[in-house]
C-alpha cells in the first residue's frame, strides 16, 4: 500500500492505474475508519479493480466552534485497517497541500446545500463539496463511495457531480449499525457509555416512523410527532432537525412517500449525530 502525501504523487499513481487499463474506485473518508468506512472499501474493492482511500480531517467543513481540533485522528490504526483490506493508495495530505495560500476557490452547491445541515452548519457543505471536488480532480476515480449516514452529503456531493459534468460515478453504501441499531459514525467515540445508550432514541425514532408509515399514517406532520415523541423519552437529547424530505433536493415534504428519506440530527450532550432513513 503507498501512502501519498502530495497531490503530484497522488495523481501520478492514480493516472498510471487508469493507463494500466484499470478501473479506480475511491472512498474519501476523514480517518478515524470502523466498519463503515470498511463496508466502503469492500464495495470499491467489488466494483473497481483498484481502490485508493484518502485520510484528510478537512478543516473548511468544520465551523469556528465544531469539533475540528478534537476530531479524532489515528492514522497508523487506519492504515492498517486500509492495508488489511488490499487498499493501494492512501492519499493523507496536509490542508496546507490541499489549500495552499492564496487558494480562494470554492464550490457552493446552492439550494440543496443550504438545508438540513446545511441549515444548522452554515458553509458546511461548501467545504464538503470544495474537498470532494479536488479529490475527484486529483484522483479521476472512475466510481467514488459514500455511505447513506451522510444522506444530505450524498445530496450535496450528487448534485455537484452532475452539474458539474463529473465523469465518475457516485455509489452510496448502506449504513453500518451496531447491534442495538446506534448508526457507526467517528463521532460515536466522543459518546459516553450512559450518552450512548440515550443515542439510541435516534435509530427508535427512525423506526417509530417507519412503522407509522407503513401502518398507513402519511401525514408528514403525524408522522414527524411520531419521532419527536420517541425522541423525548430521553429529554437529554436536543434536536437539531428532524425531517421528512426529498432525497434528491431535501426540500420537505407535507404527505409522505415511498423513497422519502427521513433525516434526523441531534446533540447527545456536546456531540451532535446524525442518522436517516428511507421509506419504504
Ligand atoms: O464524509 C466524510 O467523511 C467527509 O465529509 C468527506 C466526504 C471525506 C469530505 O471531507
């Protein structure tokens, strides 16, 4: 497995696959990997011949009070999770490689970028969709690999391929869950034993309303006091939005439907989750 630390050396590695004639899948990940991120090389590794991950805690989607200084970053654990799983290439950049001074470009996806957590991490997604951007630039993958968790990321990221003529494809992945149903996010090490039991009313919430779909209930607004009233069994949970919207442009709906992807964010004492769900 080479590690690449330059953008040069990256696409250099990455051009000579694609001159072997070999297809390149890539899972762009910001490191602190579990299985998950795992579940993403294995789907690379399925449909690409090659598979290169990238490792970058990317500091322009993190705002001045989030969690960019205590991300947690383990990066030796990390490869050797990547190296178990035959990844070639890792791309580990410094931000001053990826955003050297002077860089003022930025890609904005407006409309779809501004909801969800768009809406509650203002320029959050203009820093997703600029480093995604760049990666894809660097690495011209053929497929790139994105888990459901990050279902308004998928949003964002879809909508930029195809508007800005991407040659790539996007695959999302299922998410991974823990046993008990607690979606697997690099966040998840932030939580306390006691937080983590109180996280579950958010997969609860997801189910409630899926049941309530199911059993015929297609009033958004019935459907979405389904989940707040699972979610209020533990008043320590505070959400940050729960929704029911369209996948494509996560504008709300009023009446449900199959394929509606219903999206929840909220803070477990100082740590703020996300987890989604579609109907069926
Ligand atoms: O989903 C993530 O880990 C990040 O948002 C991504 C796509 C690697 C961009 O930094």
């Amino acid at each position: 497995m080479q590690v690449l630390i330059t953008v040069q050396e990256m696409r250099a590695a990455c051009r000579a696959i694609r001159r072997n004639g070999q297809s390149l899948g890539l899972v762009p990940t910001m490191g602190a990997l579990h299985a998950g991120h795992i579940a993403l090389v294995r789907a690379a590794r399925s449909q690409c011949d090659v598979v290169a991950a990238s490792i970058f805690v990317n500091p322009t989607q993190f705002g001045p009070n989030e969690d960019f200084a205590k991300y947690p970053r383990t990066f030796e654990q990390d490869c050797a999770m990547l190296r178990s799983e035959s990844v070639a290439l890792v791309f580990a950049p410094q931000p001053e490689e990826m955003y050297p001074t002077g860089a003022s470009t930025i890609v904005e996806v407006e409309g779809v970028g501004d909801r969800l957590d768009g809406a509650s991490r203002p320029g959050h997604f203009r820093g997703v969709a600029t480093v995604v951007a760049k990666l894809f630039h660097i690495a011209a993958p053929d497929k790139a690999f994105f888990g459901q968790k990050d279902a308004a990321q998928v949003a964002v990221l879809r909508r930029m391929v195809r508007d800005l003529n991407f040659d790539l494809e996007l695959i999302v992945c299922p998410t991974m869950r823990e046993p008990d149903g607690l979606a697997l996010s690099s966040r998840n090490r932030y939580l306390s034993a006691e937080q983590r039991t109180r996280a579950l009313v958010l997969s609860s919430a997801l189910n409630a309303i899926s049941a309530a779909y199911r059993a015929g209930q297609k009033d958004v607004a019935r459907l979405l006091e389904a989940g707040r009233h699972a979610i209020a069994a533990e008043p320590e949970v505070r959400i940050d939005y729960l929704a029911i919207v369209d996948w494509d442009t996560l504008m709300p709906f009023t009446e449900a439907r199959a394929g509606a992807l219903v999206a929840v964010a909220a803070h477990v004492g100082s740590t703020r989750l996300i987890d989604n769900t579609i109907l069926e």
